[in-house]
C-alpha cells in the first residue's frame, strides 16, 4: 500500500471517463486513483498531468521538458523532450 496519510496533493486530474483521478503528490509523485476504490497506483514522477481522449495518461517532468505516457496504470514510459530548453505548461492531448 501507498502512505497516501502524510503525502500532500498538489494537482489533480480526472479521465475523460471520470472512471480515475490522476495526482500529483508532494514530492512530484504521480499516482492513479480509481473512482470507484480501489488501491492507487504508483505512476512515476511528474511536476503535472494531462489526460488523453483515449485515456493515456501524460506526465510532464524534468523542469517542464519532458513528457511521459502511461496507460492502463502502467509505469510512466519516455516520449519526447522539448528541444533547446524549452519549458511545455499544456499539452492538447486530443
């Protein structure tokens, strides 16, 4: 089990299906919460989330430079770094 007690939320967001709340803890820890209970899911790291149409879960990290997938609760993977520096604060994950 997750020590969720004393791990402080710093952003959330809902699946498009409202089915999972995704969050970022302190300690830019990202886990999944299924609505209808259940056991939350370790993600990875990340400073922000953002969900896809298709419910892949995006994960932004490293300073804002970096955007990370995850999909069905699985550990985040690597998708692509924003070249010479610079910072993503959205995504449109459409």
């Amino acid at each position: 089990t997750l020590p969720l007690h004393d791990a402080l939320p710093i952003y959330a967001r809902w699946s498009p299906d409202g089915r999972t709340i995704a969050v970022v803890l302190a300690g830019e820890r990202v886990i999944t919460i299924p609505a209808a209970g259940g056991r939350p899911k370790t993600i990875g790291r990340g400073l922000s989330v953002f969900w896809g149409r298709d419910g892949t879960l995006y994960v932004l990290r490293n300073t804002w430079s970096e955007v990370w997938t995850s999909t069905n609760g699985s550990p985040e993977r690597f998708l692509l770094r924003a070249p010479g520096g610079l910072e993503i604060y959205s995504l449109d994950a459409d």
